[in-house]
C-alpha cells in the first residue's frame, strides 16, 4: 500500500485551520489508508488541504499566494482524494 502525503498549509493564526485539522483526523480515521500529514505554516493560502499535491477543494494544482480561504475541503471531497491517491 502506498503512503499518501497530506500537507495542511495554513497562515498563523488561522481561524478556519482547527475545523480542517479536526475534519482530516475524522476522515483519516473512517480509512485504512497509510497517510504521512505535515502541518505548513506560513505565507499560504490558508486553510489548504493538499494530497499528494493537489488540493482537495479545488483538484488543482494550488496557489502559494497568501489569501483567507472559505472553500473549505468536505468530508466526501477528503475521503475521495485519501482513497483516490493510496491506490
């Protein structure tokens, strides 16, 4: 099985990032997939949920322009991306 790389960018103080974090705990524990999750924080767009690169709410490839996001990733959308890529 391979290991997906997850990465939630975030700027400091983010008040969005908790609801993220706790959502991709949630999803992660509902799936047999091997998950590697780094936390970035710095100047991004924030939150941003990537696996394997490819951001979750969007299916792009994302921005590093630092901007306040409200299109956070669903729970189907995380699910979905983690099975998608442990293939």
């Amino acid at each position: 099985m391979n290991t997906v790389d997850v990465q939630l960018w975030h700027v400091p103080d983010c008040p969005l990032v908790d609801r993220v974090r706790d959502l991709l705990r949630r999803c992660l524990a509902r799936t047999t997939v091997a998950a590697t999750v780094h936390e970035l924080q710095g100047d991004y767009p924030s939150p941003t949920l990537l696996i394997d690169g490819i951001d979750v709410a969007t299916g792009t490839t994302p921005t590093q322009l630092p901007c306040c996001r409200l299109d956070l990733p669903t729970e189907s959308q995380i699910l979905t991306a983690l099975d998608a890529h442990a293939g």
